[in-house]
C-alpha cells in the first residue's frame, strides 16, 4: 500500500499546490486531471508487482530484486526499507476523501453563485 500512497501524492500535492494559489478554488480541469494523475502514478508505482498478481513468479522475483525497478518511484528501495502500518491506508483515504470535498465544494458553490 505504501507505494501506492506515494506515486498518489505527487500529484495529489501539485493539485493541492494548485488549489491554494488559486485562493481554494479547483476548476473542472483540475477535478478531472487530479484524480486520473493520482490513479496513473499509483499504478505506475506498483508496476513492478503486476507480475506476481498475474503468478509470474520468475519476472517478479527478477524485477523485485533489480535496482532499476527504482524508475517506478523508488519501488526497489521501499520494498527494502517498507514496514506495514495502517497509516498507509488512512493517508491514502484522507486524499482520496479530500479531493471528494473539494468536487463537493465547488457543486455547492457554482449551485449558490447560479441565478435563481
């Protein structure tokens, strides 16, 4: 889950780097864009696992133990270095629940600045 976590926030910061600089406001870009960038990034991150889900055991074994497999946002040095904590979960959800609110904030606020 750890690798996941961080291939999600690195976009997930430059989104929210975004959003404040523009005085909490996210356009539609922003709220489409965000989200697909942070499901990219935590796949790209956990690329190297793929072969173990589809029971490739060689090419998993081969990749979990190359360094090169560092390219997929550090996945060979965390896997070295990776302890398990819910943490991991709970930031995961936080983000995933902040971007929610943020989507829900800006309905609720094009709603309200509509004429009635």
């Amino acid at each position: 889950m750890n690798q996941i976590v961080i291939g999600a926030s690195i976009p997930y910061i430059v989104a929210a780097l975004i959003y404040f600089f523009r005085r909490a406001r996210a356009s539609m870009t922003l709220l489409v864009v965000a989200p697909l960038a942070m499901a990219a990034c935590a796949i790209w991150a956990v690329v190297p696992d793929i072969p173990r889900a589809l029971r490739m055991d060689g090419l998993y074994h081969k990749m979990a133990n190359d360094p090169r497999s560092n390219i997929f946002f550090m996945h060979y040095t965390i896997d070295k270095l990776e302890t398990d904590s819910i943490l991991y979960t709970v930031v995961f959800v936080l983000m995933a629940l902040s971007i929610f609110a943020v989507a829900w904030r800006e309905v609720w606020l094009a709603e309200k600045e509509k004429p009635s």
